[in-house]
C-alpha cells in the first residue's frame, strides 16, 4: 500500500508540473486536490496510530489549504481561508517538530538562541519588502503566516540530530522557498516558469516532511 501511495503521489506530481509546462488549468485543477489525499493513504499504510491522527490533522488541513487557494478568482476570503488552512499546519508541524527536540518539549533557551538570527532576518526582510504590495487587509494574515513559516523551520532545525533528521530540515527550506516564490508571484511578479518551480517545491516539502515523520515511527 506504502508503494502504491508514492507511486500515485509520484504520478500525480508529474502530471501537475505538466499542466504548468503545456498552460492546461484544468489538469491543474483536476491533480492538486489528489496529491494531499496520496500521502494521506502513506501515513495510514506507514505510522504508527500515536503519530497518525498528528500526520492526518496536519495534511487534511494541507488538503484545505490547496483547494482554497484553487478556487479561481481574485476574492481575498479564499485566500485568506487558504492561508488560515495553511497556517493551522504550520503550528500543527511546528508542535510536533518541538516535541522531537532534545528537550522533548518548547525550550525558551533554545528558541531564543543565535541560529534564529538568520531566519528572523529573512523573514523580516521579506515581509518589509511585500507588505507594501499587498492590500491592508492583509497585513496581519501574511505577517502571522510568514511568522509561523519561520518559526517550522527553526522548529525543523532544532530537532534531535536522527535518521530522519535531514529530510525533515530540507523539507521545511523546500516549503519556505515554495511559499515564498508563491508570494513573490501573486503580489510582486511572476516570472516565466514560476508556477513549476512553487509546485515543485511544495510537492518535495510536503512528501519530504511526511516521509521524514513517518521514518520515526514503528510500522503497524
């Protein structure tokens, strides 16, 4: 079933960077909302049931995020449901990633610490470069987003050094890149191809991530 899953979610994948190549919207819109539902079917063959229902919570609200962010138009509520969805999964990862930690929990000492200084830079620095592009009303989601964002990948960092450490921490720097190309793209400029390379990019994150939390648990 393991197999199976990745063997779809790889197909899939392939077919949603396609739709990007060949400009076909629809095939986009027919293969995103898929790619969730494939790891989802990972995490059931794969994990343990403690870390399962984390795994579940984290991508259904991942699958939530997607299909806002799908529905066509330029309304602010679907991308403002959009970014909630997302940024419900952010902390969801971020409280898992604490509790494998070295401390097994939020260590004050460790967050408040130097290897924060480079993230909090970039994230500071790209959000006094896009908030003056960006509509008001939007201030206060995309700041708390880009927040959390920053905050799952120190999360990531911080982990104990383990067999799954590595595709947990490239995951999470896949994700900001994605996102952050993402932002670039609907509030900036989108360059030719940018759409591949936000895709590609989350694609990776989102199977790294699960693979990496998957490895850590004892199959059923």
């Amino acid at each position: 079933m393991a197999r199976i899953a990745l063997f779809i979610y790889s197909l899939i994948s392939a077919l949603n960077l396609l739709s990007a190549v060949i400009e076909q919207p629809m095939l986009r819109t027919l293969t995103k909302p898929l790619l969730m539902p494939m790891l989802l079917l990972y995490v059931f063959s794969q994990t343990h049931i403690l870390i399962r229902n984390k795994l579940i919570f984290i991508l259904v609200f991942a699958w939530l995020g997607d299909m806002f962010l799908l529905i066509p138009g330029n309304l602010p509520l679907y991308f403002q449901l959009g970014l909630g969805s997302f940024l419900i999964m952010q902390i969801a990862y971020i409280r898992l990633f604490s509790s494998q930690s070295s401390a097994g929990y939020f260590n004050a000492s460790q967050w408040f610490s130097l290897p924060i200084i480079p993230i909090l830079i970039y994230v500071v620095g790209f959000l006094a470069f896009l908030l003056p592009l960006i509509p008001v009303t939007l201030y206060v989601p995309v700041g708390l987003y880009a927040l959390a964002l920053g905050a799952m990948l120190y999360a990531a960092y911080l982990r104990k050094m383990d067999s799954s450490y590595y595709l947990i921490f490239i995951g999470a720097i896949l994700f900001v890149i994605s996102d952050s190309l993402l932002a670039l793209a609907k509030f900036y400029f989108s360059f030719s191809g940018n759409s591949i390379y936000v895709m590609f990019t989350y694609i990776m994150a989102q199977l790294l991530l699960i693979l990496g939390l998957c490895k850590l648990q004892p199959k059923n």
